[in-house]
C-alpha cells in the first residue's frame, strides 16, 4: 500500500488495470479451499500488468444462496474442502452466525457438470442423483459432509439451481379475468 500511497499522478492519468498489482485479495486459495478448484492464471496483454484470471473454472463444488438468488456462499456460511479423492470429497460447513439459520445449494463442479450421487454427515447417507442439493443450517451448526460424485457426468451449464424448475414460478396471473372479478375493465 506504500507504493499505492506514494503514486503521484492523478487519476485520469492512470490506466484502468494500474492497481492490480497491489491488489491485496487471493482468489487462488480461496478457489482450492472452499471450492476444491484449481485456479488458472493466463497472461498479462501488457509486461507491466500482473497476470490475471479469464479462463474456465475448474472446481469440484460450487455455492448458491438461494435466499439472495444469487451465486456465492450465503451470509455467514463458511465452508471448507478437506479432502477429496477422484470421486468423492469432504466438505465441512459452517454457519457462524448465533441467531439465523441459513441455506445454501451445494453443486457439482463450477458449471453443474458433475453428478452428485450420495452425501453423507457421518450418521446417516441421502442419495441425491443430482447436480446439486441444498443444505439448511441452524444457527451456529455446521456439518462435516462426504459428497461421492460422478465427474463429468452431466453437460456444462451456466444456469442457476433454481432456474431447471419452473415450479416456483407458477402460473402466470390471468390479468383479464382477474380484472372483471374485481369489478375492474
């Protein structure tokens, strides 16, 4: 941050990507620890830029909030890949916070291409036959699971969890009769 404190020239004489090389933030073991991912880098365009991401993720899990609808781990979830072998791994995750219960969808591998067969806490085994499953959280708990996976056993989508359902959606309203039973046009 010296160096970052020390530049003297103003900011509409900087180039877009001047500060990221002082960029304090890993995403590399970020990747491998909470996603069991392995993070490349590809080149800069420029000698005097650092190199950066841009290519196809590769992970073995990856995390929705389904409150939010929104990719990412929930508030307050902390979550850690132990260890894995070619078809199975151990996730441990966490709710840190004391008071709200959280939820969040646990999904084969970066783009859904994974088929997750069973997940087990250590005292009881679920099947799930699916790309993805979702886990509630009571405040303060968390839950040392073992996911038994197929790799690349489904085709690459980017679509959210929630998106292979129109369940939730329902019907859509039927604004003209609705209107003439209110009394409306």
């Amino acid at each position: 941050m010296e160096t970052v404190d020390k530049d003297s020239t103003s900011a509409d004489m900087r180039l877009a990507d001047s500060a990221l090389e002082f960029n304090p933030a890993a995403v590399m073991p970020l990747t491998q620890l909470i996603e069991g991912g392995l993070y490349l880098q590809h080149g800069s365009w420029a000698r005097s830029s650092p190199n950066q991401g841009g290519t196809l993720l590769f992970t073995r899990l990856r995390y929705f909030d389904p409150a939010r609808r929104r990719a990412g781990l929930p508030q307050d979830v902390a979550a850690l890949v132990d260890s894995w072998g070619p078809d199975s791994l151990t996730l441990t995750l966490v709710n840190v916070s004391p008071s709200m219960a959280r939820s969040v969808i646990v999904q084969g591998g970066a783009y859904a291409e994974h088929q997750l067969v069973s997940v087990s806490d250590g005292k009881t085994s679920m099947a799930v036959n699916a790309p993805n499953f979702p886990v509630r959280l009571a405040p303060g708990a968390g839950a040392k699971l073992t996911i038994k996976m197929k790799r690349f056993a489904n085709d690459p989508t980017l679509s959210f969890p929630w998106e292979s359902t129109v369940a939730d959606l329902g019907n859509p309203p039927d604004i003209a009769n609705d209107a003439r039973k209110s009394g409306g046009p």
